[in-house]
C-alpha cells in the first residue's frame, strides 16, 4: 500500500515540544491545540518513543486517540536504536508503543534517527527494516520508513539496499542548506531524484530561524510586514515541490495559530521572496551561532543533570546581544533546577546522541567561561 500523499497534510503536529506545566505535560493545553489543529482540517501527528521521557506518546493518546475517531487521524512513532540492547526489545518496545499511544496500528512508522555508525548498524544487525515489513504485514504498521541524520552517501547506500521504503524524514530549512555537517540539500536531492515522499523535521530549526535582530527581521518585513518570521522558514519548506509534509514541534496555541494560518491557502514563495530568504540566510550564516536545535537528546542520560540546549540558547542570545542581561538571569534561574556548564564531567554521552554533531564538551566549556559557572 503506497501512502496516498492526497490525504497528507502538509504542516504536521510534532509533539516533540508539547507545553508543559510544573514540569510535567499540561495534557489541557495539549488538547487545546490538538482541536485547534484537527479543526483546521489537519490530522498528522508524530510522536516518539523518547520524546518527553516517554510521556509523548502517552500525551497523544490522551489527547488525540481517546477524543478522535481513529480513521479521523493519522499517527507515526519511532523505533529508538539506542534502547535495543536485544533482539526481544525490539517487540517489546513496538507493543509498549501500542500501549502507549492507545491503538492497534500506526500509520507510520519510523526506524528513528539513522546516522553513520552506531544507530544504522543497529538496525541492520536486528534486521529491523525486514521487521518493520513483517509488521506491515501483520496490520500494525500502513507504512515504513526512517528518520535521517547521516551523510548523503549512507542514504544512497540505505536506499540501494532498502529500496522498497516508503518515506523518508530529513532536517531541512533554509539555513541547513549548505552546512557542512547536515548536507541538507543533498539529501533532498537524493530523495527527490528517486521519488521518495520526504517528510521535514526542523523546518524552523528549533525556533532558531522565528525571531533575529530588528535589522534583519526588516528584509522579511519590507515585503511582508504582517507576516510571522517563523512563517518564512515554513513557507520557504512548503515551497519545494519533492515535501509531502512539515513537522513542527509546536509549545503554544500561538505558534498553532500562526502555522495553521500560513498553511491555509499556501502561498509558495515568490521570486522576490526567495532572494529575500538566501539574504537573510547569508546574515545568519555570518553571525557565530551554536547549531543547536533543542531536541533534547543529549539531556536524559545527562550525569549532571545540565540543560543543555539551555544553555547553548543562552550562549547564543548573548552572542547576538551581548549587553542583554535577561540572558544570565535566565541562566541564573536555569541553574537552580538544574546542572551548570561548569558541571560537565565530559562523559561524551551527549555527543553521542547529538543528531548535529555537536562538539558539546568543548562548547559547555566555553560556555562555562561566558557566563562564569
């Protein structure tokens, strides 16, 4: 059964950064949205098995699967190479996702985060595409696919020898178009040239890419003043023709109201509007930021307990607005509840999860430096 890219829509909920309240998931916000969204005509969601602690899953069938009919929606999760220590977990983890999200099938389904090394020789060595197809069979799974962060060469590599997978996600907005470690535009092609539906993760590259200095805020604004920054980096996605559908890792009703509102009755960019995109990336790209996109990965195993993402949002603020004191007030307050830079022992199990490849020890030292603990 090949997807029916007709009934997919092109922003999908990603509830990888759902809201939350005294450090739990506000489960009545989360609903909120989820009307918002299903109400707009929209019925995508991806969860994960690790997203929020493993509470994500828990959050969509609270939210979405007890309060919707089940053909009303569709849902994906991921299989997590790093919590497959034998070939049992990998059954055991597919019905604790059942059990989690409350359903007998997905819609999708993801081998999560294929990279070069540890994760992709994971998959192959449990045989885990060939497992994804048996679940196929059985009904539980409609279609299978995977999530990607390695280089183009292993993806050509993968689809050579898995050619029958259906999908595929990739981190791509308009910043990671030439970076050196992401390649985004390469996999794109890749995917493109083969025909193989894409779906997009970190379109606006973990709010990175929503809010920058008023000076080049004013290049997207001259052209559309009303017009949210975040809903260029969606639209600037939106725009290229091989993307069946955007994932975004909605907090707020606000971001939902915004993102339902550019992706209702899309608006391609226009020619003026794509220069304006490739000046306002060649600004970015100029200024010495931290690539961070606050996926979290690097925090469960963290020794130290230490926020990272935290802290590099903080390092970055302050790199673009040195004088800003709500920066260290924040870092202040970050430190009560949890580690700080100076506290990392450089376990490297940050780095070993980090999808960006980040050299995180090194950048928690400079940190440490920055802002003095």
């Amino acid at each position: 059964m090949s997807i029916d890219l007709s009934k997919m829509p092109k922003l999908g909920f990603g509830m990888m950064r759902l809201p939350e309240k005294d450090g739990v998931i506000d489960h009545e916000h989360v609903c909120r949205m989820v009307d918002k969204y299903m109400s707009a005509g929209m019925n995508y969601f991806d969860t994960a098995y690790v997203y929020h602690g493993g509470k994500s899953e828990v959050a969509a069938r609270e939210a979405l699967v007890k309060r919707y009919p089940r053909d009303s929606f569709m849902i994906a999760t991921k299989l997590p190479a790093w919590e497959i220590k034998a070939e049992s977990d990998i059954e055991r983890i597919f019905n604790e996702q059942l059990e989690r999200c409350g359903v007998d099938y997905f819609d999708l389904y993801l081998l999560h985060s294929i990279e070069d090394g540890n994760n992709y020789d994971t998959y192959e060595k449990y045989d885990c595409f060939n497992w994804g197809w048996k679940k196929k069979e059985e009904g539980k799974i409609r279609h299978l696919g995977f999530s990607y962060h390695g280089s183009p060469e292993l993806l050509s590599e993968i689809l050579d020898k898995h050619p029958d997978v259906e999908f595929v996600q990739i981190q791509y907005n308009y910043l990671d178009r030439t970076n050196p470690v992401v390649r985004s535009q390469e996999l794109y092609d890749i995917l493109a040239e083969r025909n193989i539906p894409i779906i997009i993760m970190e379109p606006i590259r973990g709010g990175m890419l929503a809010g920058f200095d008023p000076q080049i805020e004013s290049k997207f604004k001259a052209i559309c003043p009303d017009k949210s920054i975040a809903s260029w980096a969606l639209r600037f996605v939106g725009s290229q023709p091989a993307v069946m559908t955007i994932l975004s890792g909605m907090s707020t009703e606000e971001q939902m109201d915004d993102n339902i509102g550019t992706f209702t009755n899309f608006e391609p960019l226009s020619e003026e509007e794509t220069k304006a995109v490739d000046e306002v990336t060649a600004d970015i790209l100029s200024m010495p930021q931290i690539g961070c996109t606050a996926c979290k990965y690097c925090c469960d195993g963290c020794p130290m307990s230490i926020s990272i993402p935290d802290i590099f949002r903080t390092i970055n603020t302050l790199r673009r607005y040195p004088d800003d004191w709500r920066s260290k007030n924040f870092y202040s307050g970050l430190i009560g509840r949890s580690g700080k830079a100076s506290d990392c022992i450089g376990c490297g199990q940050c780095e070993s999860v980090c999808p960006q490849h980040l050299p995180i020890i090194e950048l928690l030292k400079e940190a440490a430096g920055i802002l003095g603990r």
